[in-house]
C-alpha cells in the first residue's frame, strides 16, 4: 500500500473506511457523466448528507457529528483520492462556521440544525467581484440601511454552487470605503435566504469553465435583506469571514493530498502494468523519478496540514500553518497530476481514465480560494518580516 493510515486513531481508520466504503458507490463513470452534462452530483451530496458527513463540524448539541478539523480533513482527503470531485460538499463544511463562530443564539437555533439534517444547504459564499478581486476591502456592493431591510445592490463574480444552494453569505460594504477609519472595516456579512431572494433582487448566470465547477455571476437589484440576517456586528465583516479562513485553508489542503494521491495511486499502478519494449515502463528512471518526488512533496506537505489541523482543534489560530499546508499541498498535488498523465502518455487524455478529468480540477487549487503568490506575500511579510509587497 502506497500510503498508510498509521498514525490515524482507530475512530479515524473506521471514518476513512467509511468514506471510501460511500465514495465505492460513485465510480468515476458517475462523474465522467456529470462532466458531460455539466450536472451537479445530486446523488453524491444526498448520500453525503444522509451519512451525516455534511454536518460533520456543526456540534452535536445542532443535530451535527461534532467532529475536529482534522477529520473532516480526511473526510475530503478520502473523497478525492476516491476520484471524487470534492468541491462540491467542502463549503458547507466550513461557510457554516461563520454562523456558528458569530451568528446570535436565535440564528445558530434556525440554521445550524436544519443545515445537519440536510433540510437547508449553505454551499456558496459571495465575496469577489469583477473590480476587487483578491483585494477584498475594495468590494463595492453596496447595503444601505432602510429600517428594519437592508437593500443590497452590486455585483459578484466566480460565485459557486449559488444555484444549489438554499442560503448564501454575502459580504457586502455597509459604509463607504472613504468614509472608514480602517480600510478592512465598514464591510458587513447578510445571509440571504436564495429561495425567497431569486427573481426578486438576485439573478445569477453560470460562468462556462474548463471544469464541471457550477460558478456564477450574481447581479444584486435593490435586493432587501431584513437586519435580523446579518451575521455579527456591523461594519466587521471582514473580522468574521477571515475567522473561518483557516478552517478553509486546511480543508481545501485536504482535498489537494486527496488528489495527489489519487494521481500517484493511478500512476504507480499504471507504470507497473504498461509493457513498452518488452518491460514495465516503471522500470525506467524517467517514470519513477517524477513520481517519487510528486510522492514525497505529497507528503511533506501532509504532515504541514496535520500540524495546522492539531493547531486549529486546539482552539489556536494557525494563520502560518494553514497558509503554508495550503501552499504546499496545491503544488505537490499539480506535480502529482502532471507526473501522472506524462505517465500515462497519450492515454492520460482519454477521457475513460479519468486522469485529464482530475488534471484540470487539480488545477484550479493554485490560485483558489486564495492564489499562491497572495500566500507568499503573507509568508514575505508576517512571517519573514519583509516590507508589504502590495
């Protein structure tokens, strides 16, 4: 076995069994034909659902499974290494954290519950825009207090899962830029029930992409939104969607080793198998030695995303860590891809071998949800002490 569970208590050996005894259900002609059709995976996120798995970090005392970081970290691991698209459940996980951390008792009491029992889905998050982009505090979409309503205008950009999803976090600007002491507040977080909202102030158009990934534009026309939806204090926002961040950062790490894995698990297999010239093409350097240090790089950055998982369970705030697993693990897992399909030669693109499938999704993990160079600018300048780069 390429890569063991040692290490892994037996309540995380039996979760991991779990998920790979579900994700068996869901071979990679399932998601061959999701891609085709460009069609959500209804049928994945209902078993995911069913099995509580979706709850798996809302406390008990919520109906959900309570369960640390660090496994609902292998819970992603385990469902990409399956050949799984996991970006489909990894939101919810943690968007809900931003009620949990900062929405009031009554919001934790009408949300949290009906999110473990599958009754709601809180699967997108609306933050960037065509104007912003990474610079955050530059978002203009505007809520303008009007009594007991905001009304929301403005617009948002690469928004996924909006149109599976029946509650969304939208981050808007509550007070002018120019009129804020600090540049990171005047920014405030609404909950908007989507099913009351579409057709009435909130149209979204899906983005095509080169991959099955359901993101969106949302145009906001004079949406109202009651004040009793906003999460946490106004005008601080920012403060609570950047809590939730880490928890983001190593699960999303989570789902680039599950990747990586998935890549060198086929490549291995398949460089073991396919004869050229009378021999195995693993026998040659050319093979094994791009796989070998996918595999180690894979590794490597596995422990970093232990480490910033220990760190966050015990209640710490592991920005360096979390960043770091983030950085390493989106990297190890693209060298991973790329060992693979050179592995698999002209095979690798074919679509029945899932490889150019997983390749192009694998991708997109270097520069979402935050890109690797706005990563080494936050390591160049909080963690080295160099001066701001932007």
């Amino acid at each position: 076995m390429i890569f063991s569970d040692e290490g892994l208590s037996a309540h995380q050996m039996a979760l991991c069994e779990s998920i790979r005894a579900l994700c068996a259900r869901f071979p990679g002609r399932y998601w061959r034909e999701l891609d085709e059709r460009e069609a959500y995976p209804e049928e994945f996120l209902a078993a995911l659902t069913e099995s509580g798995y979706m709850a798996a970090l809302i406390p008990e005392q919520y109906g959900g499974m309570g369960l640390a970081v660090s496994d609902a970290a292998l819970i992603l691991e385990e469902i990409a290494r399956s050949g799984a698209n996991a970006s489909s459940c990894h939101a919810q996980m943690y968007t809900m954290g931003t009620v949990l951390r900062h929405g009031s008792d009554a919001q934790k009491q009408a949300y949290l519950p009906a999110i473990a029992e599958g009754r709601l889905r809180l699967l997108s998050m609306a933050v960037t825009e065509p104007d912003a982009g990474s610079e955050t505090t530059r978002i203009s979409t505007r809520a303008v207090r009007e009594g007991d309503r905001y009304v929301v205008n403005g617009r948002k950009v690469f928004i996924s899962r909006v149109a599976q999803s029946d509650l969304l976090l939208l981050l808007v600007r509550t007070t002018p830029y120019d009129e804020c002491r600090k540049k990171t507040e005047g920014l405030s977080i609404l909950l908007v029930d989507l099913r009351e909202a579409k057709g009435h102030g909130l149209e979204f158009r899906r983005i095509p992409l080169m991959f099955n990934h359901h993101t969106n534009e949302v145009v906001l026309e004079n949406l109202e939104v009651p004040v009793e939806n906003r999460i946490g204090p106004e005008g601080q926002g920012l403060r609570c969607i950047f809590s939730t961040l880490n928890a983001e950062r190593i699960l999303l790490s989570s789902q680039c080793i599950g990747d990586g894995r998935y890549f060198i698990e086929q490549a291995a297999r398949y460089a073991g198998q396919r004869v050229v010239f009378g021999r195995p093409i693993g026998m040659n350097q050319g093979i094994q030695f791009p796989l070998a240090r996918a595999y180690a790089a894979l590794e490597g950055a596995r422990l970093m995303r232990d480490r910033a998982a220990e760190l966050f369970d015990r209640g710490g705030t592991p920005g360096r860590e979390a960043n770091l697993a983030k950085l390493l693990s989106s990297e190890a897992a693209w060298q991973a891809a790329n060992a693979c399909l050179d592995t698999f030669g002209g095979y690798g693109f074919a679509r029945e071998y899932d490889v150019e499938r997983k390749f192009r999704e694998a991708r997109l993990k270097l520069v979402t949800p935050v890109s690797n160079n706005l990563v080494l600018s936050f390591l160049g300048e909080q963690v080295l002490g160099l001066p701001r780069s932007f």
